[in-house]
C-alpha cells in the first residue's frame, strides 16, 4: 500500500507531497521550511530517500536541496534545468524506486517552464497519482510567460500538448495532485477544487477539451500581472538557497525604528487594519500576518531592501518570518512584538486614521 | 506532565534529550544529524523552542546551531563560551520557560570545561531532572583535561565542586542524565549503568563519595589517551558548523580509487573485518561500520586527509556517511558499495590475508 500526504503551503497557495510505503517515501516540490517536512515523515515512520523537483520554482525558494543533504535523499532535479549544485539529473522516462513495488517515473511535461516535469506514482507497475506540479492544474494549467516573454506562447502550445501526452498516458481513475493552483499565483487563472483526477481533467480542463488555437489564445488573453518578486526566485533556485534560518530577529526598540524608517527601510505592522488604524507608528505599513504576507510584501518591497517587522505576538512574528523566508525574504532586518505604545518613543502618540 | 526523550548516538557514547510538555520541549546538546530530533519531536506532537548546550563539545559537532536555524527554537549556550554566531548567552541562574509549568534552570558546572553548565529541569517549581553534560556522570565525571593541559587540574577541582553543587540544590529523586558516559571518551573512567539519580550518584560518585584531594589525584591518575581529533572539534562548533550535507559522494570506480590510493588519500573499507582478509583493495584500510567507526577513523586519520569509503550495501555507506558527519568528516571524497571484485582494475585480483 502507498500513502499520499499533502502539505499544505496556504500562504503561497501551493502543495507539497510526500508518497510512500512503509518504509521509505518521496518529497515532491518541498517548501523551504522543510522542518514541516521532515516532521510529516517522522509522523508516518518513514525515510525520505527522495527530493523530486518538477521545475525551478518561480514563486518560492526550495527547501529541496536543503532537505536532501539534510536526509541524504536523493534530489532529482529535471535535467534541462541548470543549476549550480550536485543532484540528480532527471530525463523523461527515469524511473525512480520509491519502496517495495512503489516507483516515480519522470514525465516530461514542458510549459510552466521549459524543463517542467511532472512524476507518475507507479504501485506495481500501475500509475495511481501524477505529481503535475505547474503542468496539469485542477481546471486550468500552470502559467506559462514566467520564464520569458519570447517563450511564452511556445510555452502556452507546450501546455497543451504536454496535457494531452498526461491524459494520453494516464487512466481516468490516476489521481490529479498539482504543486500550484491552490490560490498561486502560478494558475494561469483561478481554478476551483481540491482534489481531481485525470478523468476529471478529461471531461473539463480547457488544454484537455479546447483545440490548441482556442486554449492558447484564451490562455494568453487571461493571464494576470504575476508578482514582482517572481523574477528573483528562479536565481535563488537555480544557485542553492542558503540554509533556512528561523531564529528569532535583533530586537527593535522606538529609537532603532524610528531610526530604520528615516533611513528609507520598511517597516510592516502585522495586526489587523482595524489595530493598524487605531494606532501605528507613522510611516509603518500593515500587511495583515493573518493574508497572502508573503505574496504581498515580497511583491511590493524594493527587492533587498531591509525589512523590520511588528507583530501583536511572538507566535505572529514567528509566522511571518516564516512566510518571508518561504519567498526569499531570508530574514527580517529587526522585529519587535507588542503594541505601538512601545515602538514610539517616550513622549510621541502613535499616528491613527479616523473611523 | 513533562516527558524526556533520550535520543542515542551509540557510535559516540553520547545521549541528547528532547523534554518538554504537551506543546513544546527544548532540547539538550544535539548531535549534528538533527533529522532525528526534529523526528523525535514530531513524533511527541511539540514545537522545539529550545535548544541548549551544556557546553562547546570537544568530541563532537553540534548540531544545535542550525537545529535552532532550522526550528526558530533560542540557541541557548553558556555565557563564558565564547562563540562566532548569535545565541542567547545563559548565565548561573537563568531561567528558560519550556511548556506550562515547566522550565529550564541553569546551574554553572565547571569542570569539564570552564563554562560548562547543567540545565534543571523543573515542574512546577520543583525539580525534576537535572541535564548534566560532561559534569555529573552515571559513577564519574567528564575529564577536565580536553581543554588545555595548565587548566587540568583546576578544573579536575572543580569538576569536584560542581558535582556537590549539584548534590546540593538537587533531592535524591532527581534524574541525573548526562551527555557523555556510555562509551564516550569524554568521561573519565568507564562508567556503568544506564539510568541514575541524585541520591544513587550520592551515594557512589567518586566526586560526591572522596574528598577533593582524593578524587582528583585519582582522576589525573586514571586518564587515559583522548582521541586526536577532539582537538579539532572546539574550533568548529565555536566558529558554528556548516549544515549538514548526508547526500550521496561521488562515486568512485577502480581507476578512481587505484588513483587515490596513489596520491596517499585514505580508502577505508567498512565490511568485517572477516571479509576484509579474505579481499580488499591492497592499500585500503578497514574500519568496521559495526564499531565506534567515528571515532577511531577519526582519530587516525590524518585531519583534513580526502576519506574515500568502500562499503559492502547502500544502508551501510549512508550509515557510516552519517557517523563520520557527526565528527567533522563532513563529506566523504567518494564512495563505492559493492565487493573487492568491483573496486580493483579488471585483470586485478584483491589482496587477501592468510586464515
């Protein structure tokens, strides 16, 4: 028997997957707090011997090579992607063992990215679940004019083929699990669903049902502004992030913020817009903890510009980090918990917008 | 309720704690393969918000640093030792909240180094346990002579001093679990047993049993060699270890080895030492997975030398990969799994010893 667990990544709307058997299971497309990932492991009793990458990640920096050397997985990364650290390069066909009659075979799924490949879970020799990361969506597909502007509409043709070669070779009962298209950025539209199958796709996603003319033209007509952060990421991937580090920030007092702020940086009030109008620190901008942080703030910060952090509590401040983190944002410049009281100094009234 | 956990690392001699409550636990003086605490604590169901060192260990790499990176726990490491990173420096006394009603006492130990520090373990105000390092042994004390040979005998003195520090404050209830005594070459003399307290360590430890002329003449007396490399582990774990990297060596084929060998690399055989004298590569030398392979492979070696491993099954290199990382062998230059056939030039027959 095999297990499919989905880690959820709600900040980023994406999903990770580690598959297995009794013994031993596979990662595929890892967050980079992989700390949740190895602890999913330890929850089923398993080894991870495996890290599988279906691309290099636009949207997020990857806990893949971390978790692997942490491990001593394997890290299978596709083998048209170049990337600047040792691993295991993955060409259509590759069939990767799992555990005891459990194997991963590669599927060259070019679209999201020219490398894009999608992994078929194989219980004796019969596919059960496809890992389809940014290439076959619940609904729709992976976007495909992230990677560059001349690729685009090639990419948007290879979509559809590359749907088509997966529903080709697939029996309608093989689950759907893709790594994008939970509320990523990544979905070339907004798609609904939680679970889905290839028969699913069959009788209803636009590559599967529409003639390529139709789905490219419509496909490229809807695509969206994506997040300015996108553009830093595959850089990060393609190098070897460095190490996650979660420990907790320099704490900041009044003077140090007030200080940060006169020097241009960011300072973002985490609380709620109704706490933030009732009182913040002038020039402080909120980005509620509890939305899309990550998307947002990375999107709108001037890429490498030092940000510091105000959190209502250490649990909220000990989630954004990790949000930031996720999308490369490696480590707050300074953070301070508490209420705007302590951030301003003796003296100063926090700054507030009328009701 | 509290609980602790004892995570073994059998090949070392040495043991690690994960304790805490129903939400939260910190853990004391981690090994470097800190896939297995974050495993220990996913399968308790805690957050690890702690970390603690009793003091920078001269016989292994810690793993602390990026366990603390990794989970966001505090980093805690005792005052006086003076390291490269940020942590939170614990001084005699400092209290660390770990779950409701629980909590983390520092106590300073000095002896096996001069920082050296216990950390009580309370419920409720009261003491339950006492984490004590290289201090308080199970029948010893850790040696007082792996930090420099003018401060031996200070600290032999004060290992004497802070074992009745410890009986002092502590009932005879209290467990008493040490880091170092269960083969480890950082105890002073061969201990015996697997579990203790305050009142059976009161009642038989030499450094609670002899006066302090006594047992400290005694104790020089009774040192024996300490293993070479403990010299170089102070530097890394002051200087903070690199991350861990398990993943699999490049692998090494006849040439590759014949041509190592040439250079005056080291090519170490991990199969029994039976097999190894029926055939082996001429030149290579044997060190069984099954022993204290870390520590005396390091101990020979010469520090820094490229360690080429031949191994007979996959499990047995990752094994031996895992045990040499825990040293400072960070990544072994490659690695070959297989038999003797395999590893010596076509036309070449291993060397073998007579029965």
């Amino acid at each position: 028997m095999f297990f499919v667990d989905v880690l959820e990544t709600e900040g980023l709307g994406n999903r990770s997957y580690l598959a297995g058997g009794p013994g031993s299971a596979v990662v595929v497309d890892p967050p980079r707090d992989i700390d949740r990932v190895v602890a999913a492991a330890a929850r089923r009793g398993v080894r991870i011997t495996a890290v599988a990458e279906t691309h290099v990640h636009n949207d997020y920096v990857t806990g893949g090579l971390e978790l692997a050397r942490l491990t001593g997985a394997r890290y299978l990364v596709p083998a048209g992607a170049e990337v600047a650290y040792a691993r295991v390069a993955v060409a259509d066909g590759d069939v990767e063992p799992v555990d005891a009659g459990l194997e991963l075979r590669a599927v060259a799924t070019p679209g999201h990215t020219p490398h894009h490949t999608s992994y078929v879970l194989q219980e004796a020799g019969r596919a059960v679940a496809a890992f389809t990361g940014g290439s076959l969506l619940i609904g729709t597909v992976g976007r495909p004019d992230l990677v560059e502007p001349r690729l685009t509409e090639e990419l948007a043709r290879a979509q559809h083929a590359s749907a088509h070669r997966l529903a080709g070779q697939l029996e309608d009962g093989v689950s759907v699990l893709p790594t994008h298209g939970f509320g990523s950025f990544c979905s070339s539209s907004a798609s609904g669903g939680e679970h889905s199958t290839i028969g699913a796709e069959r009788a209803a996603n636009p590559a599967l049902v529409q003639d390529v003319e139709t789905f490219v033209r419509e496909l490229l007509a809807g695509l969206d502004d994506a997040p300015a952060y996108y553009a830093h990421m595959a850089p990060v991937n393609t190098d070897g992030p460095a190490p996650l580090d979660l420990t907790e920030p320099r704490r900041a007092d009044a003077d140090d913020i007030a200080r940060r702020l006169a020097a241009g940086e960011w300072v973002v009030d985490l609380r709620s817009r109704v706490a933030f109008a009732a009182g913040h620190v002038a020039g402080s901008l909120n980005f509620e903890v509890d939305g899309q942080l990550a998307t947002y703030l990375a999107w709108m910060v001037p890429w490498g510009r030092p940000v510091t952090l105000l959190a209502h509590s250490a649990d909220d401040l000990a989630r954004a980090q990790r949000e930031l983190a996720r999308v490369g944002i490696d480590r707050p410049a300074a953070a301070a918990v508490g209420s705007p009281a302590d951030w301003v100094a003796d003296g100063d009234r926090p700054a507030s917008f009328r009701r």
